[in-house]
C-alpha cells in the first residue's frame, strides 16, 4: 500500500470520526432509542472507521499503538455480523467518550 492510500485511510478515520461527534453534538444517549436514523448512522459512521483502520498496515499500526487498532476493528466487525444485537449503550460511550481522543490521536498521525 502507497503511503498516499494509507493517508486517504487515516483521513477516511478522521472525517467519519468529526462526523459522527458533530452528529451526537446536543444530542442525548436517549435519542440514540428514539431516532433510528440517529443510531443508524452513527452505527455506519463506525463501521466505516473500522474498515478504513482494517486497511492500515500492521507495521503502522505498530508504530502507533496508543490507537486502539484491534478495538476499532473488532467494534467493525461486531457492527457489521452482529447487527441485531448492537448495544446502544457502547455505541454511546464510544461515540461521546472514545472518539474524541481518537481524533486527537490521528490529528497528530497525519
């Protein structure tokens, strides 16, 4: 993989990771049970980071483990196969608590 695709991937990671903070922005974790269009976007908008963090060499990854790299894999793959038993909850935390410093983390990656 070029080190041009791998800086499309991270960027791919970073804009779906702002959007989906900016979608939960003056939103409630109740609204996530209320706004199915709510939940089902921020739902693909991981998925997406995930697939895109899927991408990224493992000798990068490496260089960079203070980012989660399993976990956001694994959250995609959970999102993906286990669709009809997605916790809302996590989905919540991860969005309002993980998010943010991921941000952060590949702000200074890239």
């Amino acid at each position: 993989m070029s080190k041009h695709d791998i800086v499309i991937r991270l960027h791919d990671m970073l804009d779906h990771a702002r959007e989906a903070i900016a979608l939960s922005q003056g939103r409630s974790r109740d609204d996530l049970n209320s706004d199915r269009l709510l939940s089902l976007a921020l739902a693909r908008l991981l998925e997406i980071i995930g697939e895109a963090a899927n991408r990224i060499p493992q000798e990068l990854q490496s260089k960079h483990a203070g980012i989660p790299w399993p976990e956001i894999i694994g959250l995609r793959n959970r999102l993906v196969h286990g669709y009809g038993a997605i916790d809302l909850d996590i989905v919540w935390r991860i969005i309002t608590a993980d998010l943010p410093p991921l941000v952060t983390a590949l702000e200074k990656l890239i």
